[in-house]
C-alpha cells in the first residue's frame, strides 16, 4: 500500500497495524433454513454495485475487449519466444508451469476452492453469517493489530473512496482465530481466517503475495508446521 493509504487506514482504524490487505470472499451458500432463520436471515450477498460502478463497468467494457485482445496477442507472442528460447529458458517455463498445476491442485484438495469448511454450527460458518449484516461493501480490509485482527469496510458498498470510509465492522482476539497462509510454498492470493474449532473462512486478496503474506512469511519460524500441515 501507498503511503498515503497507510496514513489514511492508521486515522480510520485509530491503530497501525502490522500488515493489511483488501480481501474478499466466496459466494456465501444458502444455509439450512433453521439456520438462517436463528441467525436473524441476515443479507448473504454484498449490495449491488452503486451507479456510479455501474457507468464505470459500461466505460469500461471496450477496454476489456481491447485487454484481451492484446492478452492474446501477448500469449502468441510468448508462446513464439518459448519455442526459440534455449534449453534452460524452457526448464524455467515448464517449471513454472507444473508448479501452478501443484498450486491449483493443491488448492481443490484442501478445500480452498470453497468459501468456508462448510459446517453452519462453526465458528466461521457463524461468523459468515453475520458477515454482510456488519457492512455491504464486497470487500474487507483485513489488518493485524497485535493481538486482534480487524476487519474494516465502508457501511455501504461504494466504488470509489473506500479506503477513506472504512470503519472497523468485526473484530477477533488472537485467541479466538488466527490468520494463516495454507499455501506458504506457491505464490498465491488465499488465506485462511482459521477460528480455535478448526473451522475456517477463505479469504482472498486483491494481490497474489500481498502484504498479509509477506507478514505471515516473516512470522513462520524454522521448523514450524505450516498451515497445510496442521
């Protein structure tokens, strides 16, 4: 994050925090109908995107069609400096490649293609519930505080200046979750809002290796057990 961001995030959390990044999550999925109702039928879907998005996205729409063009002329261009590239440039590609396979195959068999461990009497799967009813923006600021991790957001969804309308919407004491990286080998954009019951909420950052990752890098000691492992 920019400085100016930095300082705007410290005065609206009233705090610095040790790492932050802006995250997002899943399609909730419909619970059963008791639970839902015992949670109070809460929004599980964030508001709809302000006009003001709205006339951005139909802006910009022309431009995604010209992105992709280019992403393609880009791809065919690669693939032709691949193919004259020497012996060692192709192990380096191939490497590459096999290790977003491992990534992506990683990701299905622990479950991270989902947006929670599934169990509605959980933890996490409570704390979901309420995750909407506490702020209708799409996205949360997810900072670590010392011994607390915040979320922040806008009370309502906005397009633009969402960093200068955050508020504190959840917060969680250290010994009630932690915040975990379950993919520390692969460059990726998942965390893990892991609650003391086992029970989780996937998390994903607007950045592969965001701030957040970095932070819980330098925090993983040597010989410690890594998320994937717990």
């Amino acid at each position: 994050m920019s400085t100016s961001t930095d300082r705007t995030i410290r005065d609206r959390l009233g705090v610095t925090p040790d790492a932050a990044a802006w995250c997002t999550i899943g399609e909730i999925p419909q619970p059963p109908t008791e639970v839902n109702r015992a949670a109070g039928s809460e929004a599980l879907r964030p508001a709809s995107m302000p006009p003001l998005g709205v006339l951005g996205v139909v802006l910009g729409t022309p431009l995604l069609y010209v992105g992709k063009l280019l992403g393609l002329v880009g791809a065919a261009d690669e693939a032709v400096k691949r193919m004259l590239s020497t012996d060692g440039e192709q192990e380096r590609h191939r490497a590459v490649k096999l290790d977003r396979k491992r990534r992506d195959a990683a990701i299905v068999e622990l479950g991270l293609d989902e947006t929670f461990d599934g169990a509605w009497n959980g933890a996490a799967g409570r704390f979901l519930l309420q995750w909407y009813s506490r702020s209708s923006h799409h996205q949360r600021l997810v900072a670590l505080a010392g011994n607390r991790i915040l979320l922040a957001a806008p009370p309502k969804r906005v397009s633009i200046r969402r960093d200068t309308l955050i508020q504190v919407v959840a917060e969680i004491p250290a010994e009630d979750a932690v915040l975990t990286d379950p993919l520390p080998e692969f460059e990726n954009n998942r965390l893990l809002l892991r609650f003391k019951d086992g029970s989780w909420i996937r998390l994903t950052t607007e950045e592969r290796r965001s701030e957040l990752h970095a932070y819980l890098a330098r925090q993983q000691q040597p010989g410690e057990s890594t998320a994937t492992e717990a």
